[in-house]
C-alpha cells in the first residue's frame, strides 16, 4: 500500500508539473533538490516529506491536497448522513459539457476531499483532460467547495491561474439515487471574454463518448423552447 500511495504522489507532481511546462530541473531549483531526488519522488521510489509537498505546491500554484493520495470511494470519507444521495460515499467523478466554440466534448474529473465544515467539502474540479490517468494535466484547474442542501448541490470553485474566473455549479435534487446528473455551470468565459452558462451532465463513472451523448451535451429544441418561456437556460 505504501509503494501505491509513493508511485500515486510521484504521478501527481509528474503531470503537475509537465502542465506547468517545467522540466525536472527547474522544479527541483525551485525547491532546492537535487534532479536525482525529484525524478525519484516522481517515480515513486522516495517519499517527499510534508514540508518539500509545501513547496511543490507553493511552486506549482496548486492546493496540497492536490498531490496527495485519494480513495476514489471511501464511504469514511464522505460522512453517511450527508443530504446529498448522488454525491454520498464517492470522492470523485466525471462531468462532460460540449464547447460550441471548437466542436468538441469536454471531459472533467472532479475528486472531493476532506470534510471542511458543515455540509461544505473541499473539492478540486480538472477541465478539458487528455486522458483519466494523467487528468492533472489539463487546460483549466478549478478549486473551491461543494455544498450539500436538503434540494440543491452547489459547487464553487477559483481557477488556480486566473482567480478572476469563478464558476458555480448548480444540480438539482442530488438526494435522489442516480448514476449520472445534470447541472447547470455559469461564470466566466476566456476565449471570448463574457459571461456564460452551459450543461453539464456528472457521472459516477467515465462514459462513453458517443454521439448521442455530445447530442444531449447540445442545447435542444426542448432548452430553446423553455429558455423562450422563461428567458432563461433551465436543466432538470
């Protein structure tokens, strides 16, 4: 288990720091390491001690717990009388959106971790990965709270690198049983500038990128029709 949580550190600081576009020298300058030590903590062979995961952090502008060890379900976690059902005994899952700008799906992973205060969780969301096993290095990394209520889970994240982008995540009725849920995200656009609000469709496991799934990523006839009524963008 030890090995495990080693190699599991060692990949983090890996892809953490290749999406920061260091190589393995400059991040050990950085914290005043040798290459030779570095390349090990990355290969999981020596383990950083607590204040050296500090300073990667410090210098790869991320959250310590970003490079500790996760159990992807620990029902110790996440407490059992928490109000949410979707969200209960699980610290991480998958959300997809689809980019009208480029045509594409857009694949995320979100992990939540400890407990902070009531009903509120630390959580870290990583949009637009590459591929599961290297989701760190990613175009955007989100970080902030989840907040469990009786009808409603919000989520509130800062992007890491541009604090001026905040995003909310709204999903209704996460007390009920399911394996996938939708919610609506809004905030702030880059490319262009403005504010925006689109669907996000969150499982408790990878889906399969279909065409029927980037179809109802869309906005529909059905969300045209109702944002009409109400002039509003509305998911349920």
């Amino acid at each position: 288990m030890v090995d495990k949580i080693n190699r599991d550190v060692g990949q983090k600081i890996r892809n953490f720091r290749k999406c920061k576009g260091m190589t393995v020298q400059q991040l050990a300058d950085a914290i005043y390491k040798s290459k030779a030590t570095l390349s090990k903590y990355e290969s999981g062979d020596i383990a950083p001690d607590l204040v050296t995961l500090y300073k990667l952090a410090d210098v790869l502008n991320i959250q310590v717990e970003q490079l500790l060890y996760m159990v992807p379900r620990q029902a110790s976690i996440l407490a059992n009388d928490m109000p949410s059902t979707f969200f209960k005994n699980s610290t991480r899952f998958y959300s997809y959106f689809y980019d009208g700008r480029n045509n594409k799906l857009v694949r995320c992973v979100i992990d939540i971790s400890a407990h902070q205060d009531a009903n509120r969780y630390k959580t870290m969301l990583y949009m637009n990965i590459k591929d599961y096993k290297h989701y760190q290095e990613c175009e955007n990394t989100y970080w902030g709270y989840t907040e469990h209520y009786d009808t409603l889970t919000a989520i509130l994240l800062k992007n890491q690198a541009t604090p001026l982008e905040n995003i909310t995540i709204n999903i209704l009725a996460s007390f009920l049983e399911s394996d996938k849920k939708w919610g609506l995200m809004s905030g702030v656009s880059f490319r262009p500038f403005m504010p925006i609000a689109l669907k996000m469709l969150f499982s408790k496991t990878p889906l399969d990128e279909t065409q029927e799934l980037i179809n109802e990523l869309k906005l529909s006839k059905d969300d045209i029709r109702i944002m009409k009524i109400y002039n509003m963008l509305a998911v349920t």
